[in-house]
C-alpha cells in the first residue's frame, strides 16, 4: 500500500523513501528506531515531522523465498531480530500499535474472529470451536514487547539463500514468541515439531510456559495464516490443511496425556 522509490547514491549506498498515511510512517518508524541496532533491519535515515514519509537504507538482495533452506533463516531472526525485543508499557493496548485491544487476548480474539469467516467450510465446526476456546482459554501476558506484526518470509530478504533483511513491519504490542510462531507459518513448507523446535531452542522467550501451551499458540498461529492463505496464497491452502491436521493431532495428543 506504500508508494517506494530507491534513491541512488554515488558512494553506492542507496535510500529507500517510502510514503503511506501518517500513522502507517509514524509506527514503522518507531519500530526501526526502537531497534536500530538490529543488524536485519533497514537503518531509519530521516523522517519526515509530519509522518508523510520515512528515508531508510536500501537492503540488496531479493525476495524469493529459498525453499529448504527454513531452519537457519528462522534461526538468523530469532538471533538477528526476535532475541533483542525490548519490553515496553502495554498501558495503551496490545495488539496492533494504531488500533490496540484492551488484552492480548482480545487481539487475538478479533484476529481470530476475522479469518473464522474467511476460512468457513475450509475447517470443520470442531475445529473453528477448538480455536475459539484455545484463544479463550490463553494465558493474558503480563510483559509486553514492541512485534514486528507481520514477520513472515513475504517481508524477508534473501542473499546466496540466506537471510539478510526483514522489512515493513507493522508494529504490534505483544508476545514475541507471536512473531516467531508467524514466520514458521508464514510458508507452508517444513512445518514439521522437529523444525519448529530447531527454532524454539533459540528463542530466550519462552520463560515457563509448558510444552503443550506453546503447541496451542502454534495451531492458533496456523488457523490465522489459513485464514491469510485463502485469501492471498489459494494456491498453498492444501499444504496447510494437511499441517493443521498435523499440529491439530499433536496438540490433542498432548492434552490426552495430561488428562
């Protein structure tokens, strides 16, 4: 939705200007200063005191996702970006920085809520239930971190196959293991629990939530990328039913045992 221009430069280091509404500039801004020394993320040049436009650097590489190649890229964010979020006050919402909700669970609810309809008979009844009463049933968070909010591979870039940026954020107060759980689910390949925990034993987030909590927070994060696949990547829907069978299975499996 930005309007994007690459500004040369004869020292070969080129600018980004990116243009959107003030209060898309304003929050995209705030989330590169608030992590400015992160070496994936674009280094915040100028921004306009209006908010109508932001200079950052320009980041070579492209943005065709490298397929098999998910655990380092994962692995790369938890360590280049993810494992330095900053706890900031939650005393004016969670969720999306310029709409927030009173809780994290009502982020997650609205969330929830929106892609229920665009997913519709894609699931069962049972399972838009389960998801209901997994999002119900979550523990509210007491720290509250600045997210990127839309890390997934379609704002990464890739150099040689490897990891070299993330870009566009659109800022969210929350759970970092939110953003970590939306770049697992963000392609629908290697969306095995022997991938995720390569990339979960990384993560410094995970303070004593049980196993089984965290595999809930995953096939939450998977009914909401259903949800974004049908609307944006129809064609990656049938590799997702197959993996929400998948970590549906491993979730009850696990409540079983701890019945």
């Amino acid at each position: 939705m930005s309007e994007l221009y690459l500004i040369e430069r004869t020292d070969g280091h080129p600018y980004v200007v990116k243009i959107n509404e003030p209060r898309v500039v304003k929050f995209e801004s705030i989330y590169l200063n608030h992590y400015q020394s992160s070496n994936l993320l674009p280094k915040l040049t100028f921004l306009e005191p209006s908010n109508t436009y932001l200079v950052y650097s320009f980041i070579t590489g492209s943005t065709d996702y490298p397929d098999g190649n998910k655990t380092e890229i994962l692995q790369t964010l938890v360590h280049g970006l993810i494992n330095n979020y900053k706890q900031v006050s939650a005393e004016q919402g969670w969720g999306w920085v310029d709409q927030p909700s009173k809780s994290w669970r009502d982020f997650l609810e609205d969330e929830r809520s929106a892609k229920s309809k665009m997913i519709g008979v894609h699931l069962g009844d049972k399972d838009h239930e389960l998801i209901c009463n997994l999002v119900q049933s979550i523990e509210e968070e007491k720290e509250a971190f600045l997210l990127h909010g839309d890390c997934g591979v379609h704002n990464f870039i890739f150099e040689g196959g490897r990891l070299k940026g993330v870009i566009d954020p659109t800022p969210v107060i929350g759970d970092p293991l939110y953003d970590v759980i939306y770049a697992f689910c963000s392609s629908p390949d290697d969306l095995t629990i022997e991938t995720f925990h390569l990339i979960l034993d990384q993560v410094r987030f995970k303070r004593e939530a049980s196993v089984t909590t965290i595999y809930e927070k995953v096939l939450i994060g998977l009914y909401l990328r259903i949800g974004t696949a049908i609307k944006h990547h129809p064609s990656d829907l049938d590799s997702y039913l197959l993996s929400w069978q998948y970590w549906r299975a491993i979730v009850t499996q696990c409540k079983n045992r701890e019945a």
